[in-house]
C-alpha cells in the first residue's frame, strides 16, 4: 500500500470574520516518500457563478511565490509560514473586505501526490446608519408607507418594526 501527499488541516472548513479582521486559511500538509516531483501550492478563488473561471490568487512553484495573480488581493495575502516547503501551505488574508467572501481552495502538488481543500470565507460587515422614510399622506383614513435601508451589511439584514408610543396594535 503506497501512502501519498495528505493534507492535514481537518479544522474547520468556515470562516466567518468582520470586515477589516485578518484570516488564516489553514492548508497544512504531509509528504510521502513517493513524491519526488516539484511542491506546488496554489489557493485559488472559486467564484459563486458556476460559468465564471477559477481564479489563481496565490501560488508556490520552484521554491518561489507568486501573488500578483489576482488584484483584489494584491498586499493584502501572504503565505503564514515564510517557507511553505515545511508542509504549512496556509494563508493569511488581511484587512478583510466584503468582497473576499468565497470558496477558497487549497491545492498541492508533488508528483504523483496530488490533493486539495476547500475553504468557505464569510466577510460580515456591521449595518451602515439606517435611513427610514415615511410616503403617503399622514392624514386620518388615508395609507401610509413606512420605509427603513442600509445601505450596507451582511449577512442580508432583517428589520423588526415595533409601535413604541401609544397602547392601540397596528394591523
């Protein structure tokens, strides 16, 4: 029986983290003695929309990284181990953005050892300032609307209205 690369990072494969947070996306690994070919370590974004391309964001390949693949993270990622060859091919992430939630995966590769892992990242961003208004004609028998949005927040925002002066229920 051969034994070949494994990834050993089985802690959690989801992330959740508040905007402008740092995220270490954990991809460690073991060798066997059977792969004898050149480590590579990619982590690529897999995009929500199926019909949209896989995206190399950062890579190690013949003892070098390569991170100017993607720029929505450019300065912001790195390796967390200087030299990935140690078998820690994990990823730090910095200054958490709302649009670096995704599916993050992790691949490596040592002829003929070959195996991947993939990581679901969810940026949250606090609520902006609500913005409420009120349409319609504020006169007896007559309807009004009440409206309330934010402009930014995630998970999608939920509103809860409640009567807070007065005893009489609203339909």
């Amino acid at each position: 029986l051969t034994r070949s690369l494994t990834i050993t990072s089985v802690d959690q494969s989801m992330f959740e983290k508040a905007q402008g947070e740092k995220v270490t996306l954990p991809c460690t690994f073991e060798l066997s003695e059977e792969d004898e070919g050149p480590l590579d370590i990619e982590w690529v974004l897999i995009p929500a929309d199926n019909q949209k391309k896989e995206q190399i964001i950062i890579m190690y390949a013949v003892d070098r990284v390569y991170n100017h693949y993607y720029a929505g993270l450019t300065g912001r990622m790195q390796f967390t181990n200087l030299d990935p060859r140690s078998g820690d091919g994990s990823l730090d992430i910095l200054n958490l953005k709302a649009s670096d939630t995704g599916t993050y995966q992790c691949k490596v590769k040592k002829a003929p050892g070959v195996q991947s892992k993939k990581i679901q990242l969810t940026v949250l961003v606090k609520p902006a300032r609500t913005k409420c208004s009120i349409e319609g004609s504020q006169e007896i028998g007559k309807d009004v609307t009440l409206k309330c949005v934010s402009q930014e927040g995630s998970p999608l925002l939920s509103y809860d209205w409640r009567r807070v002066s007065g005893t009489q229920n609203l339909p």
